[in-house]
C-alpha cells in the first residue's frame, strides 16, 4: 500500500512539477512576444509619423538598429529597406501584412524559419500616401529556446524528480503511519481518519464476537476435558487417516501407553483393534471384546459423519475383565449346581423306583429309605449352602447386622459339632475370648460352622481341633486349625472356589458340597474380613479370620 501510494504520489507531483514548469514557460513566452510585438508596433507608429514629414531623408538618416525596416511603395516595390538592397529586392505587393496594411491601415505576419528556431513578426501601417512602412524584428522561438537552455531544463527534471521522490516518500510515510498505528485488537480506541471509523468498527464487532466464540469454544472444552478426564473408559477420535485428534488418559492408562504420536495403531497393532478401527471408518458401528495383557476390553467403535461422508472415528475402550470373569463364574455355577443337584435326585429316584417297583426286600427297605434319606439331606444341605451364596453374591441386602460375640457363636457352634467329633475320637481345644463383631449372625454362625465341620471332616481320627477367638485390639480374630490330612500345595489357592473339592468322592462321601469355604471367604468379605489359610499336606490345616 505504502509503495503504491509513494507510486501515485511520486507520478502526480512530477507531472505537475513538469506541466508547471511547461505552462510557466509557455506563459512568460506569450507575454514577452506580446511585449515585443507592442514594441515593433509602437516604433512602427512613431516611424510613420516621421516618414510622412520628412520622407524617404529620415529613413535614410537613421542609424541602423535592431529591427529591419521596410518602406514599400503603393505598388509594392520596395523604396527603402535598411537591412538589404531595395533595388535587388522583389515587389512587396502580395505580402500578407503589406496587403492588409493597403487594405485596413495596419497589418501583421509571423513567419517561421525553415529550423522553427526563430520567428519573424511583421507589423505594416498603411502612409497617408498609400505607401506602407513595415517593422519587423526575429524573435526566439520556444523550441529553441528549450534547445539553447536544455542544461537547464534537466536541472530542474532532476530536481522536480528528487523533490518529487522526496515527497512522496514523506507523504506516503504519513499517510500509512496513522493506518499502521491501528491496534487491530482495540481498534476503537486509537485516532485515525475518519473516513476509516465504519471498518474499524466492524473489525471491533468480529473481534468481540471471535473473543466471545473462543470463550464458548474454551469453556466447552474444558467440560469435555473434564468429563473425558475423568471417565473410567477410554476415549480415542481418530481422522480418516487414522491420526489422533483428541484422547483420555484412560485411553491411554487401558492401552498400556505413555504418549500418543501420529496414527491410532502405534497404540495398539492387535487384529482386533485393527478390524474395529477399519469397520468404523468404513461407517460401520462395531462393538468387539479384545484380550490385552491379561485383561478383557470391550472395544466400541463409531463412525463420525460430516456431510454424509465419514470423517473419523470414536472408539471407547472399557475394562471388562471383571464383568467377563464374573460372567464366567456364574456360568461355570449354573453348570456345576445342575451337576450338583442331579447327583442326589438321580439316587434318589433310583432308590424309590427299586422301593416302587417291589424290588427291595422288607429287610432292606430301612436301608433304602435312610440313603433316600441321606441324599435328600444332601440336597438340603446343598440348597441351603446355595441360597446362602447368592444372598451374598447379591450383597446381602435385608440382612440385619448388629454387635455381636465371635466367641459365643463359636461356642455354639462347637456344641452342635460335638457329637460328630466325639464319634471319630476328636477333640476340641477351645481358647474363647470375648470379641465383638458387628456382622451378621446367622452368617458369621455358617462362617464358623464350616471351617470347623471341615477342620472335623478332613482330620484324622483321635485328631485335634484347636479354635481360638480373640479381640486382637479391636481386630476379632478366629483360628480354625486342625491335625487333619491338609491340602496340597497345589490346590491351596483353589478351595476357596466354588465347588472346589481336592478330593472329590471323599468329600461326597463325608457330606461335603464344595462350597463351605466359598462362603466362608464371601462371608468374610461381607464382614470386611481377611482369611488366611496354610496347610501342610498329611499335617495340618490353619484358617485364619481377621476381623
Ligand atoms: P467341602 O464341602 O467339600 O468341604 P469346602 O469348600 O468346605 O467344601 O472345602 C473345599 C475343599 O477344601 C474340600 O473339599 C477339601 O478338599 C479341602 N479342605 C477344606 N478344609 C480342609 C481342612 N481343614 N483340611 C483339609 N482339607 C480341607
């Protein structure tokens, strides 16, 4: 702008410098050739006066000056000319000025010379005698006065160009200084042309307007950011290309990432993940479970529309592991409790269609009827250990909690396993302190009641019990420990599973239903309870309950 204003302003003052100096030139050359022709003319007058008086005498009589004087006859034959021969000069008659002199009374020419460079004026007065007397003087024309003076000329371009550049510099310099002195960001608040005001109000408008969408943008943002922060799923968006526009640190922390550098995939290269990235950028919706170091994720992934074209992709990542394995157990329950309750039933239809049918013998009919008996006891015992279960696995809700003493539910249970232990020679070591728990009985009862059922089941015979309750300083703790046929190694970390027998006819046979220490580890989880166990195989057998 600045060099476009210095162009235009550059060419304007030049031109001006040069149409000024040509129009002054051309004016004080008209007016001189006036002044100079008014001279011819005022000599010419004052000669003709002193021709008609004195004649031809006078003419002769004057010293020669600077114009050429001509006397012509009426006819036109030259009778006096000062500046060359009358005789050898031609007849004037048709001389334009001469003409119109015999004509008018007075009369005037120019001529030029062949090279333009000098011009003649002619001035004739018509005598009372019809004789004209003629003045004429040569004069520089402009062109050769511009010839004759053209060092001069160039002088003054050469100044008109500097003076010109100067100024335009100057000025182009100040009119841009008050338009590069605009704050862009306040342009209100400066002093500049007026004749700016509209524009730089509409700039003021759409810079309040971008500050107020930034804001928005900003503070939308921010509540993105902080849902996305703090979401437990992982969140990727992902362009055509595959780059990551935006992530969580869930996604990240799911992924197993430190940072995320240009595609999606340096994330994760697994087939899976590819297939669902590849699905949803070709606008499907798929929704995958994928296994990542040890975990199950499920992978949901959306395609992302602009205009009816996919642009991008969302994909959420959640941690399902927990879901999937409790899925699994459940499932793995569901068959197992079916396996469970079919065992009983079948012998016990078994039994009753020999005792229908008439093939049991009278004698043996006591013996049929005590395994139906048995088995149905079994059953029992199994449904209670079931339902009892599924009350914990759903948190149980209704159950009533209150103070109560570990040792005085121990004492009881113990009193009811009495007979049981007295039958195999086992005998009970019982160290009771008062502790106080706050939990639910009939839990805690069922709790004490199977690790010391096991710690009789699995013992040997003439063995020992050894219980202990203790306040512990405020932590209750229960010792169930026995002298027993312990548990290998192996299978130490696994009783505690449903179902879980180590020796699994034995524990039929003995009345076992494989879930006693389930709910043993789900009771003690109710009560925010630790349980330890440690065995030695053929040995021994401790169950620890912290309370
Ligand atoms: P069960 O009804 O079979 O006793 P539990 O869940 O109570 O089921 O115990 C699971 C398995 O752990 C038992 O089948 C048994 O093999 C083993 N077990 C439990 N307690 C003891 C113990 N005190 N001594 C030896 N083995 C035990």
């Amino acid at each position: 702008m600045t060099k476009r204003i210095f162009r235009s302003i550059f060419l304007v003052a030049l031109a001006v410098f040069i149409a000024g100096t040509a129009l002054i030139m051309g004016a004080l050359y008209s007016y001189f050739s006036g002044v100079y022709e008014e001279q011819i003319q005022e000599e010419a007058s004052y000669l003709s006066t002193a021709v008609e008086e004195m004649g031809l005498d006078y003419l002769e009589g004057l010293e020669s000056g600077s114009h050429r004087i001509t006397w012509v006859g009426s006819d036109g034959t030259v009778l006096f000319d000062n500046a060359a021969n009358e005789d050898a000069m031609e007849n004037h008659a048709d001389r334009e000025e001469i003409q119109e002199a015999m004509n008018g009374g007075t009369g005037e020419s120019e001529r030029y010379s062949s090279t333009l460079s000098q011009r003649s004026y002619y001035y004739a007065l018509a005598l009372s005698d019809g004789s004209v007397l003629r003045v004429s003087g040569e004069q520089y024309t402009v062109l050769s006065l511009v010839v004759s003076i053209w060092y001069y000329i160039l002088l003054v371009l050469v100044a008109a160009l500097a003076l010109s550049l100067f100024l335009a510099s100057r000025v182009s310099k100040a009119i841009i200084r008050p338009i590069n002195e605009i704050d862009l960001e306040h342009p209100e608040e400066g002093d500049t042309y007026e004749e700016l005001a509209p524009l730089l109000g509409r700039i003021a408008a759409q810079n309040r307007q971008i500050r107020a969408q930034i804001d928005e943008m900003k503070t939308k943002q921010q509540e993105f950011a902080t849902i996305t922060e703090n979401m437990n799923e992982g969140l990727l968006v992902i362009d055509q290309e595959t780059e990551v526009l935006s992530y969580n640190n869930a996604a990240l922390r799911l992924l197993g990432a430190s940072k995320v550098e240009g595609s999606v995939f340096s994330l994760n290269r697994s087939e899976q993940f590819r297939h669902a990235v590849d699905q949803a950028l070709h606008g499907q919706h798929s929704f995958d479970l994928m296994e990542l170091s040890d975990r199950t994720y499920q992978l949901i992934a959306n395609p992302v529309y602009e205009h009816g074209k996919v642009v991008g992709a969302v994909l959420l990542l959640l941690d399902v592991t927990e879901r999937e394995e409790r899925d699994k157990l459940r499932r793995e329950f569901t068959a197992n409790v079916s396996h469970e309750l079919k065992t009983p039933l079948t012998s016990i239809s078994g039994f009753a269609e020999l005792m229908k049918n008439g093939m049991v013998k009278s004698e043996d009919i006591a013996h049929f009827a005590g395994n139906i008996y048995n088995e149905a006891q079994r059953l029992i015992v199994l449904v209670g250990d079931i339902i009892r279960l599924s009350q914990l696995d759903e948190g149980t809700t209704g159950l009533e909690k209150s103070q109560i003493d570990l040792a005085e539910i121990t004492k009881a249970v113990v009193d009811r396993l009495h007979s049981a232990a007295e039958q195999r020679g086992i005998t009970f070591d019982l160290q009771l302190e008062s502790a106080m728990v706050q939990g639910n009985a009939q839990i805690l009862d069922e709790m004490v009641y199977n690790l010391c059922d096991n710690a009789i089941k699995y013992n040997r015979d003439q063995g020992k019990v050894r219980v202990s309750v203790s306040p512990n300083a405020g932590h209750p703790k229960l010792v169930v420990s026995d002298t027993g046929i312990g548990i290998p190694y192996a299978d130490q970390a696994r009783v505690f599973e449903r179902f879980y027998r180590v020796d699994k006819s034995h524990s039929k046979e003995i009345g076992g239903t494989g879930l006693g220490l389930s709910i043993v580890k789900h009771g003690a989880a109710y009560h925010d309870a630790k349980v330890e166990l440690e065995s030695v195989p053929g040995k021994s057998t401790t169950v620890q309950v912290l309370f």
